[in-house]
C-alpha cells in the first residue's frame, strides 16, 4: 500500500521472522555465536531466553539457516511444549526421518540411541532445538536430561538448544532441576535494544527494503526516539510502531513518518510505558575459541546478507520495471 510511495521494494517492518533481515547489533551476534559455538563445539546443553519480543525466533531461524548449511548437521525442531512424553520422543524421531507412529516408549528410546550412535560414529552432529521450552513440564525437562545421557567417552551424541522466555530461567534455576543446569554449557540472554541500536535497527531494515529510499529523511532521530520510547527497544514492537506509522503517514500523503504519528499510532495500540525491560547483555566469553567462532560466523553471516541483497535487488528491479511498463498502459 505505501510501497510505492516511499520507494520501497518490500514491507521493511514485516511482523514474520524473516533471516534476510537480520539486523546484527553486538548482542544479538553475540549470542548468535554463542548458541553456533555451542553447537558446532559439541556442548551438550545451550540455553537462549529473553523476553517477549526480543528476537529470539528470528535468531533461532538464523541458526537453523547456518547448520542447513553444513552437510554433517542433522536436527529436529520442536515449537510446541505441551506434549506429553512420548508424544515428545514421538515428534523428534518424526523429525529426524524416523518411523514413530505406534511404538512404545522404550522402542522409541532405543531407535532414538541406535540413529544417535550411528551419526556420532561417523562424526555428524545431531541437535534437539526446542522453542518456547518455558512451556515444557518438569517432567519434560527431565526426559530431555536423560536424553543427554547419549553420549561417548568424549563427545555428546546429542546437542540440545532451550529457547524461551524468563520462565524458563525460573524452572532452571529450580531446586527439582538442578542436575539438569549443572550440564547447561552455554546460557545467554537477549535483552532489549538500546537508543542506538534501535536507530540501526530501524535505519537497517528501511535500506534493506528501499535502497533507493532515505532512512534518514523518511524516520528523524526525533522519530526513532519516539519509536524507543513506546517499544523500549523490543523489535516485535519497533516493527509494530513503525509498520503502523507508515501506514498512517501514507494515509495523509506525508513524505515522512514524524514523531506526532508514532504518538498516535502507540496510543491506538495501547502502548504505554508501564513494563520496563531489563537492559543486559549477552553473557560474555573470553575463550579464544568461541572469539575465534565469533568471527567465523560474522563472516558467514555477511556472505549470506550480501546474497541476499543480491537476489532482493535484482527482485526489486524487476517489480520497478513492471509499475513503469503498468504505468504506460
């Protein structure tokens, strides 16, 4: 709808969580390279939380992105944690390619060892990826504990990668839990955006959606403070705000979005400034392997955005020369 008017290719807000528009800020890499480092370094047990609307899912799908691209990485993904036991055990080995329909407990148990076995012989790396694990029962987290088990003399069989939000943290960190966090390897945290990185954020997604668009002229400084203030840094509510000031800019023929707008556009959403994230950073390493993962990994990521750019582009070109050509019919 407002595309064409402030010159850009795709919507630059977009609510999915999409890896082409990734934005790096140090946390966010940081803890990108920390969750690859644990994986690829056979940890074991990672751990990712942050808070509704932190990134946690576009940052996941990122990762999920580098190890597809690694011919020795096998993993199942599970996004729902309401499921009993065996229905867990069942969706994982359906994941991995595994005929699960009918089996028992135990079969389910012992195919799950013999695909684990055979994989860590030949020295592939095997992932459980469980999103929104703050859903997940303690007897759940048990099994997943006992699940780590697999493993050689020397290496994990099986890495496991928790994502969720706080709560998680909270069963964690409980009592009935304790052996299970004595093996969690790597724990990090996202948090929200500060001023800057919001500015960068935002600044970033515009360029990726309109290269032929001004970030600057189409979101003020004075703009992007306002956007902080009603999201406080969380980018599920910076892509909200700002997806919703366009609209409204659009709709009085602005050529920019300005700060009374995004005032308006946070009132109707019912934005105030009752919740007040806690601002903390990933936390830090100084193993000069995982610094060295850090770099890798960076350069990975920037081979694949350039890629991505790349095809965006030439798609984006293609669409201009179709309204020029609809233009003169």
């Amino acid at each position: 709808m407002y595309k064409t008017f402030y010159k850009l290719s795709r919507n630059p807000f977009d609510l999915t969580p999409d890896p082409s528009c990734f934005v790096p800020t140090k946390r966010h890499d940081e803890a990108l390279a920390a969750l690859y480092y644990g994986v690829r370094q056979h940890k074991g047990f990672v751990v990712l939380t942050g808070e509704v609307g932190t990134g946690k899912t576009l940052l996941l799908r990122c990762l999920l992105g580098l190890l597809k691209e690694s011919r020795d990485v096998a993993y199942a993904y599970v996004f729902n944690g309401r499921l009993s036991s065996r229905e867990f055990l069942q969706y994982i080995l359906s994941d991995f390619g595994i005929a699960a329909s009918g089996k028992s407990k135990y079969e389910l148990l012992l195919e799950l060892g013999h695909f684990l076995v055979a994989r860590g012989s030949r020295r592939m790396t095997t992932v459980l990826v469980v999103d929104e694990a703050h859903h997940l029962s303690a007897d759940i987290l048990e099994e997943i504990r006992l699940l780590s088990n697999l493993e050689t003399t020397d290496d994990k069989l099986l890495q496991i990668l928790l994502v969720g939000q706080p709560e998680l943290d909270q069963k964690l960190d409980s009592a009935e839990l304790r052996q299970l966090k004595q093996r969690i390897a790597v724990r990090t945290r996202l948090s929200a955006l500060d001023l800057n990185e919001t500015k960068t954020y935002i600044e970033r997604r515009l360029q990726i959606a309109g290269p032929r668009s001004n970030p600057n002229q189409l979101f003020s400084a004075q703009t992007i403070e306002a956007v902080y203030r009603f999201s406080q840094g969380l980018p599920r509510l910076i892509n909200t705000v700002c997806e919703n000031a366009l609209i409204a800019s659009y709709a009085k023929q602005m050529p920019s979005v300005t700060p009374e707008i995004v005032a308006y556009v946070a009132k109707e959403l019912r934005l105030g400034t009752t919740y007040t994230p806690q601002i903390e950073g990933v936390e830090r390493f100084n193993s000069a392997d995982l610094r060295r993962a850090i770099e890798i990994l960076m350069e990975q990521l920037a081979a694949r955005r350039e890629s991505l750019s790349t095809a965006s582009d030439a798609d984006a070109c293609e669409d201009l020369e179709m309204s020029d050509h609809e233009r003169h019919i």
